[in-house]
C-alpha cells in the first residue's frame, strides 16, 4: 500500500480557559500504521484526538485530515472514532445492538435517506468482524462492557474506514479480554490495512502492538518507530511524566510489524 | 356514543385531535425521554400558559380583536420558550438543567399576571389547564392536523440523525450531523405539539402524555424502533379510554388520559417483573 499523509497538524495550540493543554503540536500520521498516542494523565491526549475530529477548535495552528483543511472536511465516513466515553453511555438506552452500529454508517448515507437491506447487511459483516454477529439483536445495555466496546469497533468500523481512532478504549475492559482486543486491532491493521491512532496509558502494551509511538505531554516529545521508543531512556522518561515511571520489561514475544518507513 | 359523536362537532374535533396527538405526543416523547430532557416538555407547557394568558388579555382589552384562536399565541410562547432554554443552557453550561425551572416559574409567573388582568379565572382557564371534549374548534383542529402530518414527516426525514443524537452526541458530530440544527428543529417540533396537546389533555398534564407511554415501552421494547411503535400505541390506548371516561364522566379528559397512561405503565412494570421471574424459574 502506498503511504502518504493522512493527518496533518501544523503549529497546532489549545487553551482551556486559561491554561494551554496542548501547545504547538506538529504531528504527520501516516496510512498503514498503528499508532500509540501515550502520555501522563492531563498531557492532552485526549485534547488532541479531538481536536483532529473538530469535536474542538484550535487557538492556533491548522489540521489537515486526508489533504483537506479540517473546516472543508466532509468524509466523515473515512474516519472511525471508538471515544472514552463510549462505555459510560446511558446503559437504558432501548436500542439493538444492529441500530447502534448502523448509526456509524450515518454520514456515509447522507441526508434525507433512510437505512436500507444493504445497510443492515453491512452492520452485520461489521459485527461478525469483532465477533459479536450473534448479539445482533440484543438490547446494547445488557452486554458486558468487553462485549460493548467491541460494538462500539464495529459501529466505527462499518462505513469502511481508512483511518480508526480510539481514545483509550480498553478502560473497563477486564485483563483477559484486552489482549483478546489487541490481536483485534492487529488483524484490522495487518488484513484490512486501517491506521490506527490508539490513545493509551498502557505504554507495556501498546509498543508491543503498534508500529509507531508518539509521546507527549501538552506538546510532541517523541513520535517514531515502537522499537526506538524501547530505546528511549529511562531517564528521558522520568524527565517528561515529572516522576519516576516503572519501565515495563518488555517480554518480546515476536510479532510481524508492517514498517513502512 | 358514535350517535352522539355524528351528531355533534365538538366531538369530532376533540376525537380526531386527541387520535393526532395521541400519536406525535409520544412519538417525540420516545426522544426527550431517551435524551433525559422530560422536564422540558413541562417547562415548555407552563410557557404555552402565558402566550394563552396573552391572547385572552388581548382579546379582552383590543376590542378590534375577537374569536382570536388562543392557541396560536400559544405555539408562538412555547416555541420563544424553545428558543429561550437553549440560550439559556448555554449560559450555564455547568448547570444545564436550570434552564428548567426558569423558563417554568417565569411562565407562570407572566401568566397568572396576566390572567388577573384579563379576569381570566373562569371556566374557559380550566379546560386550557386539565383539557376538554367541548373547547377544540374545529379551526384548532386543522391546525394540529397540520402540525402532526409535519412532525411526522420531519421525524420519518431526520430518523437517522435523531436517533444518532439521541444515543451519542459526540459520535454524531463526527458522523457529520449538525447537531445544533437538528436540536433546535426537535425542540420547535417540541414546543408545537406541546401547544396542540394543550386543548385536549390540558397544560398541566400534557407532558404526561409524552412520557408516560415512553415509560411504559422503554420497560419492555427491546429495540428503538420498537419503543416507538408501543410508545404510540399506549399513548393512543390512553387517550381514546381517556376521551370516552371523561364524555361519560362528565370529568375533564387531561385526568382520565393521565389515569389511563398510568394504568398502562402499571402494568409493563407487572409484565416485566412476571417476565423476569419466569425466566429465573426456566434457568433453574
């Protein structure tokens, strides 16, 4: 697969109230990746993510999503987005499990078009991708939050995206299932050939799957290659959480990772 | 019965505006209640109050003005009450649900200024507070006619957006949906059925009819599109059992539907418990 440039950021500055969460961020996101957005908690990872999907509007500096300005930007259904908050929606909600993911296919219709057959059909390949086929017709509240999340994949996953985006989406998913998510996001990346952008705390985890890291904490402090990331020092570390962090010893079970560079 | 409602207008016209609203009141109901904004259509119907409140001070004092139909100013206060919650939800953005008791308590308050000036406490103020079979005219009955058939076919256009809002604000801001406008047209939506229910089920009572079913459906549905086919279902079930006991009764109908409404949602939550316990019984 060719790579070029999927998102873009330039100089890109955002304030709450008075207080900069992320400043001066240059960012390059190439296709074909699986990237792992990691930092300590308040660095603005979460900020960032937003601010790539207009969900909030940089105080400086512009985005580029697929060569587009952000405020241009109308394929929506290029980009999927499993949010933190996914899991903590209104467990009530009196929805299926096949009417929630066939919202991810919303801007892929348009506007005053309604769901069809095809639609129905699409909501179930994309269910049968994270295995979750068979709870099609299930109420969404009644599911475990592991079971959950993996609807809320293939929500994102329906409209064929060339890039998917989650912002740390193994929060409330228990221990034995994450790994079980991960070979996922591999399987997505690796056969599918989806850049993921995977915002984490769990850096032990993510430079074992992904092919690329970026660190930061309110501006860029790394971003390259997993395997350079191991390198980066302990010391380097120390330096940019503000405390002493616990290196994870890195048990390498080998994987094949697509390097593209 | 069916003699009398062939023989009399006002039978018909409260008839055929209870069956509309019986079905656009619980249909929009399906989406405040999911977006947990059931106090809106309570703040939004003491509004409707006022803009009656207005109209009868009007009529009262500019004597050029007269048969105005209340029910338009009404729609006018409702939809500027719409407009105003908005505002006012960005305002205190922490504190979104003040906009609630705001709009609500300045309604009435406007309004019962009003009302005194207009010697407004009569019997005409009753039935706009608790409903009637005889005060729809047969004008008020066109006019909700036209709003129900545009509400349902907004709802049946923007299904899609509607339901994405409802479940997943932020998912629908990246699916593209304008949620600022799909919002505002919902709660404009919101504000005119309110003011149609007014006549037939009365202002205090009528954002029971928009949530009471819903409430009931939400306890057994398993999907969206199901909660909304129960939801009409229970809120046109209420409404006619409601319009019937009250001709007969001789009782305002905005009771006997609220009573009905009630008595439907007793029963889903028996329903669910019985489900419940027989499928304990068949695990075991």
């Amino acid at each position: 697969m060719e790579n070029r440039t999927i998102v873009k950021l330039e100089n890109v500055s955002f304030k709450y109230d008075r207080e900069w969460v992320v400043q001066d961020v240059n960012l390059d996101i190439q296709s074909g990746q699986f990237l792992g957005l990691v930092g300590p908690n308040g660095s603005g990872k979460s900020t960032l993510i937003k601010l790539m999907l207009g969900l909030v509007k940089p105080d400086h500096g512009s985005i580029h999503l697929f060569g587009q300005t952000l405020k241009n930007y109308q394929d929506w259904q290029e980009i999927g987005f499993v949010s933190q908050k996914a899991n903590s929606f209104n467990s009530g909600f009196p929805a299926t499990v096949i009417e929630v993911v066939k919202t991810g296919l919303v801007s892929r219709i348009g506007a005053f078009k309604f769901f069809n057959k095809k639609h129905k059909e699409k909501a179930l390949e994309a269910l049968r991708v994270v295995e979750m086929e068979e709870y099609a017709y299930s109420n969404i509240g009644e599911l475990s939050g592991g079971q959950q999340q993996r609807v809320f994949i293939a929500r994102a996953l329906v409209s064929d995206p060339s890039l998917l985006i989650l912002d740390e989406p193994t929060v409330g998913v228990d221990a034995k299932h994450v790994t079980e998510f991960y070979d996922l996001l591999g399987k997505l990346n690796q056969e599918q050939g989806i850049t993921l952008l995977m915002v984490t705390h769990d850096i032990g985890t993510i430079t074992e799957h992904a092919t690329h890291v970026i660190c930061m904490n309110k501006t860029v402090h790394f971003h390259g290659a997993s395997e350079e990331y191991k390198e980066f020092s302990e010391e380097d570390l120390n330096q940019l959480y503000g405390h002493s962090v616990q290196q994870l010893t890195h048990n390498h079970t080998h994987h094949e990772v697509n390097h593209n560079d | 019965m069916i003699e009398s409602f062939l023989q009399y207008e006002f039978l018909q016209n409260a008839a055929i505006t209870g069956i509309l609203i019986g079905i656009v009141a619980p249909l929009l109901g399906v989406f405040i209640v999911v977006r947990r904004l059931s106090l809106i259509a309570d703040a939004l119907s003491h509004i409707t109050l006022t803009g009656i409140a207005a109209s009868l001070l009007i009529e009262k004092r500019v004597t050029t003005v007269n048969e105005w139909n209340p029910i338009y100013m009404g729609m006018a206060f409702s939809v500027f009450g719409a407009i105003l919650i908005e505002r006012l939800r960005k305002v205190y953005k922490h504190y979104e649900e003040l906009a609630i008791p705001i709009i609500l308590s300045g309604g009435i308050g406007v309004g019962v200024i009003l009302i005194s000036l207009a010697d407004g406490f009569n019997t005409d103020l009753f039935s706009y507070l608790f409903g009637s079979v005889t005060a729809v005219s047969r004008d008020s009955m066109w006019t909700v006619l036209v709003i129900t058939s545009i509400v349902i076919l907004i709802v049946i256009l923007f299904y899609k957006e509607l339901f994405v809002l409802s479940f997943d604000e932020e998912h629908a801001s990246v699916s593209g949906v304008n949620g600022r406008w799909i919002h505002l047209l919902f709660i404009v939506m919101v504000a005119l059925v309110i003011a149609s229910s007014m006549q037939v089920v009365g202002i205090l009572l009528v954002s029971a009819l928009m949530t009471l079913p819903v409430a009931s459906a939400i306890r057994i549905a398993k999907s969206f599109k199901q909660t909304i086919g129960l939801s009409i279902a229970f809120g046109e079930t209420s409404v006619l059992i409601g319009l019937i006991s009250s001709y007969h009764l001789s009782v305002p109908p905005g009771g006997t539907i609220v009573v009905s409404a009630i008595l439907i949602l007793i029963m889903s939550i028996l329903y669910k418990r019985v489900r419940a316990q027989q499928w304990i019984k068949g695990e075991a």
